[in-house]
C-alpha cells in the first residue's frame, strides 16, 4: 500500500486483470486460481506449499507438508476423481471436510476440475446443523467431499435431513491420492476461465439466511493481489500462518489464497487447537520468521486473557510481520490490552493492522498503512447518533464518546459512503452506507437474480453514466456505461482520509429518534458487572406497541455459583450503565445460561438468530406477538 493517506472519500482506482484461461492439466494463464497453483509447482517445485499441524494426535503439533509438486499432483488426481464421481464442469463440489491437508485438496482439486467449490463443514459443528443442511439443499452439489473417518457421519447426516439424493460421497485421503496418482489420466483437460465462478462463499449469517456469494476466479485472484500488495506479503520473507476455520472467508483466503498468489508457505491447524490453547497460536508465529497472520478482534483479547505469565517468557514475537484484526468489530481497548500483554514479547503496535472486509468483495476491501500503529479516535456519541463523525473534546467524559478504530484505504477497488435513502455520495463526516466497487467485488448471489441486483448492481445518483468501466457486478459487465457498485449493508464515514466502520444497517437500534450502534452497547453490558460473560452478549430491537424498544441477552459466566441470586443485581447494574453510557432505556434484560447466547459459524454473536430465540421463549414465556413485534427483522 502506498504511504500516502487516501484522498476524500477514501477512493483508489480498480485494477483489471487480462483475459486468460487455464485447463486442469496445465496450459495457464495467471487470472486463476488453477493456474496460480501450477505455476507455482513449475517455479518452485520443491518448497513447502502447505503444512498442517495437529495437535489432536500430538500435543507438540503432529506435522503434514506437501511441497508445491506434491500438490500439484494430489489435486490433478483429486480432479481426475471427482471428475469421474460425476463433477462435471459447473456442478458443485461440497467439501464437508475436517479442517486438514485433505481440505485444500479437494477445494483445489474440485476448481481443476472445472468445478464449482462450496467450501463447508462437517456434520455436528455445535449449533450449525441447519445451516449445513439448507446450503446443501440450496446447492445441489453433485460429489460431497469428505474424509474417509467422517464419512459414516457425512452419511447418517445426509439421510436424518432428508437432502437430495444426486450427490455421491467421495472420502479420499492423501496418501490414496498419491498411490492412485500413476494410475489415474491426469486432470481433465477442462477449460478453467478467470470469469468462470471458482467457489460458492456461504455468509455466516448473522443477520440473514446465509447467501452463497459466487466468487470468480478473477475476482478471487483480485483481491488476494490486493491484499498481498497492501500487507507486502512475499515469497522469500514470509510465512501465512493460520487456525481461521477453511470454510470461512477470511481463513480461506488468508491460509491458502495468499499462498497461492504469492508462494509464501502456509502453516495452518484447526480453530480448536487455538481455542484449548491460545498460545499455540503465538508459538507458530513466533517460530516462523516474517509471520503474517489474520483473526477477528476476540482472538487478540482471548490471548490476552488466556495466555499466562509463564507461557509469554518463552515467546519471541519481534519477527512477526503482520497481525490482521477484522471481520468483526476492532475494539480499542483489545488493542491496548494485546500489546500491554505482549509487548515484552516483541509485539510492537504497527504490527496490527485493523482491515475491513466481506465476503462480497471476496473478502478485503480496506487496511491501514505499513509501518504505522492502529489508528484510535474518540468521536462524539451523540453526534454518531444523529449520523455525523466529530471528535470528542479532549476533557469529554468517559459516557459522551465513542472510540472507533480506523481501518485505513482500500487497495485496487474503490470505497464511496452512501446516503442509501438517495444513493448520493456524502461528505467526509457523515454515516452512511459502504458502497464497494472493483475487480474483486463477487458477480452476485447464488440462485438469487433479484438479491443480485439489489446489492451488485446499484448506481451512484452524483455518478455519470459514462464512469469509467472495468466494476464488477452480478453480470460481470457495466451497464449503459454505468459503474456498478456493490452495496455492503455496513455503515461506516471518511474522517481524516481513514475509513471508519460503525456498524450494521440490519443491527443498528433506534431508540428515541437516536441511532444506537450494538455492538457498543453490547460491550457496556459486558463491562457492567462480573457475572456477565465477555464477549457473549446480544442487544437487539423490538418494536413494543408501536415503538422501537431495546432488549439486552448477556451470558452469565460459567463459574458463577448460583446466578440466580444475582439476576437482579446484574439487571440492576446492566440497566444503569446503559443509560448513564447511552441515554437508552433498557426494555428486557435477559441473564441467559453459558453457551445460549447463538453465534455464527465464524463465531460472531448472531444477532437476529437471537432476536428470534428471545420472541420463541428460549429463555421465558414466548413474546406477545401482537405487542412485540419484529422491529429491526430482515
């Protein structure tokens, strides 16, 4: 990323790649995420591609590395199989896979067979069933890709949720692949296209159904040169290093995108290695010279709340290249507490890099600079409120501001803040809605035409119809002429040439005639008393006889003894705090048990989901309907 700041409304010209193609067997062009795989195989045959680290089996981290020719030959037979399971080109390829080496195997193999990857999960992940079973269904895929011990589960699952029955199982494990490698005829000569879609990204669904976003290969490839652009990412002096679950935007990209752009090596381990033992994390990073990594912001805290004195005496962070902090909000005083708890360690604060992404965009849109701390700025909270980002005076007491972490500018695609009411650009200052547009940006929603050009294809009113060309959209062209735009659902402002992100439209609560941002509500709750679990709290809106009410769901910690006789203390204590910190009465409040709270799949507090629990009486007597009703629903 350039040094210099982003101008006005923070808008950087898009790149565009060329038109080339790829076939599974090796003729290239670079646009694809086939043909950058290979050509890394031809160029440095011998490194190491990826290596998994399993700490189930072995409490040191038992090791599984395949250099780029390994895999270059484990994913040709990988598509030669699914090739003859019946994937043909543009059926899909549900990988239902255990997070492992044969994860990134058959994602790429299932691409080289001109496939359309759906990169998921297996049955029994607590809580998402469903969503398994409804991205399944909305799908349709011909082969679901597994592992040979989770294959009896894959099937008992597919059968008690009654899913379509055209799709084969096929559980191949690596040391197969090599062994059936010879006797296999290769890839198939299959005609792989940068326009063509590569993977089907399923949203986690925190404040909707989820939604398969269609990523090209040529937005795919877009957006991972953007991100290595912006992070300096190179072969000879960095490693990607990862435990972000494989089916998630953010831990795709990252563990083996990146790698595959750039020829870094990719150390990767599963999500429940971090959370058993957060230091292990750290340990990798520390042992891997020019470390870059990426986490959403519960990660950063959850080490700093985890990791003990005697296990930080060991660690050795100062080579570490490059922490991301997104796809979640980025709290400050995360920030202040991840370096006061390892800054002995060697963390320095411009290491940290707040990022902005979605899935939509593949999944980066902006980040701060290199060689520059988190950028930390209270604004005024009733202003933020009323729409407008202004600086709190230096003496603003601790309730009249809001601390927001700039996520800096993007790089290769173009930000405009949006009044959404009038689709005008607004002046630096005022929230409004992120409008995304470039050549990483998705071409629409799967199976969903008319979402498609609701959220892909909106026009900016100030914007002539001649604007430059080259946007993506869901057709993948412009229109008349017209740039299109992708609409992120987020609102967020320009303040000093940074981004700032407040939030989302969907979650935003307006209590009063004021705007209402959850998430900061949410962490008031947290902080209000010691009963109350962190990072496990819901606020949300109901609509009450007509008016918009706010409603309070917080975990109690699972060490207190009897929560009972301190529900109305805690009450008491979350009530006041909310009001004294954001003048809002607090409709209910709900001390709910350890683990009820529901979340997504990436792990973020699912709004809507609990919105819906509260209405159904998960935690009491189901709502009046007649009185509460769905303010603030999809």
């Amino acid at each position: 990323m350039s040094d210099d700041p982003p101008e006005g409304a923070a808008m950087m010209s898009a790149c565009h790649g060329g038109e080339s193609d790829a076939t599974g067997s090796g003729s290239a062009g670079e646009d694809t995420l086939v043909a950058q795989m290979i050509r890394a195989a031809e160029t440095f045959p011998d490194e190491p591609s990826f290596t998994f680290l399993d700490f189930a089996t072995d409490p040191a981290g038992r090791r599984t590395t395949l250099s780029w020719s390994e895999l270059d030959r484990r994913t040709g037979a990988m598509a030669a199989i699914l090739a003859e399971a019946g994937a043909a080109p543009g059926e899909r390829v549900a990988v239902v896979a255990p997070q492992g080496p044969e994860y990134v195997v058959g994602f790429l193999g299932a691409m080289r067979a001109g496939a359309i990857a759906v990169p998921l999960f297996p049955p029994n992940l607590p809580g998402h069933d469903e969503k398994l079973a409804s991205v399944l269904a909305d799908t349709r895929p011909a082969v679901l890709l597994t592992t040979e011990p989770a294959r009896v589960s894959l099937e008992d699952f597919r059968i008690s949720k009654r899913l379509p029955g055209r799709s084969g199982v096929v559980a191949v494990g690596l040391a197969e692949l090599e062994s059936r490698a010879a006797d296999l005829p290769g890839p198939p000569e299959v005609r792989v296209r940068p326009e063509d879609c590569a993977y089907l990204q399923y949203t986690s669904g925190s404040t909707r159904n989820p939604s398969g976003v269609e990523v090209t290969h040529a937005g795919a490839v877009a957006n991972i040169r953007q991100i290595v652009t912006a992070y300096g990412v190179e072969r000879e002096r960095n490693h990607i290093v990862s435990w972000l679950p494989l089916f998630h935007d953010m831990g795709l990209v990252l563990s083996v995108g990146i790698p595959l752009v750039s020829g870094a090596a990719s150390v990767i381990t599963e999500p429940l290695a971090f959370v058993q033992q957060p230091v292990r994390w750290l340990r990798m990073l520390a042992d891997r010279p020019g470390a870059v990594t990426a986490a959403p912001n519960f990660a950063y805290d959850y080490c700093a709340r985890r990791v003990k004195e005697e296990q930080r005496a060991d660690l050795r962070l100062g080579d570490v290249a490059v922490l991301i902090n997104g796809s979640e909000p980025i709290r400050a005083e995360t920030l202040d507490r991840f370096q006061q708890a390892f800054g002995a360690c060697g963390a320095r604060p411009e290491m940290m890099r707040p990022a902005y992404g979605l899935a939509e965009a593949t999944v980066f849109v902006s980040t701060t600079r290199n060689g520059t701390a988190p950028r930390v700025t209270a604004f005024d909270r009733e202003l933020l409120g009323q729409g407008t980002l202004s600086p709190a005076p230096p003496a603003a007491g601790s309730g009249t501001f809001t601390e927001l972490v700039a996520c800096g500018g993007p790089v290769g695609q173009e930000v405009a803040v949006v009044d959404p009411a009038n689709s005008r650009r607004l002046p630096d200052g005022s929230v409004g809605e992120i409008w995304v547009h470039g050549p990483n940006v998705a071409r629409g929603y799967w199976r969903s035409p008319s979402r498609s050009a609701e959220i892909f294809a909106a026009a900016l009113a100030d914007e002539p119809s001649g604007g430059a060309s080259g946007g993506a959209s869901s057709t993948g062209a412009e229109s008349g002429g017209a740039r299109r735009w992708m609409r992120t659902g987020d609102l967020g402002a320009v303040h000093d040439g940074d981004l700032y992100v407040t939030g989302r439209i969907k979650d935003l609560i307006i209590v009063d005639g004021t705007n209402h941002y959850p998430q900061d509500i949410e962490t008031t709750v947290q902080e209000a008393h010691a009963l109350i679990r962190y990072d496990h709290v819901a606020a949300f809106a109901l609509t009450v006889d007509g008016t918009e009410r706010l409603v309070i769901v917080a975990e109690h910690s699972r060490h207190a003894d009897d929560p009972e006789t301190e529900r109305e203390a805690v009450g008491r204590a979350v009530r006041d705090a909310v009001v004294a910190g954001h003048g809002a009465p607090v409709h209910d409040f709900v001390l709910a048990p350890p683990g009820t709270v529901p979340r997504t799949s990436s792990g973020k507090v699912a709004r809507s989901a609990c919105r819906r629990d509260y209405l159904a009486g998960t935690w009491s007597e189901p709502a009046d309907l007649d009185r509460a009703g769905a303010g603030g629903a999809e």
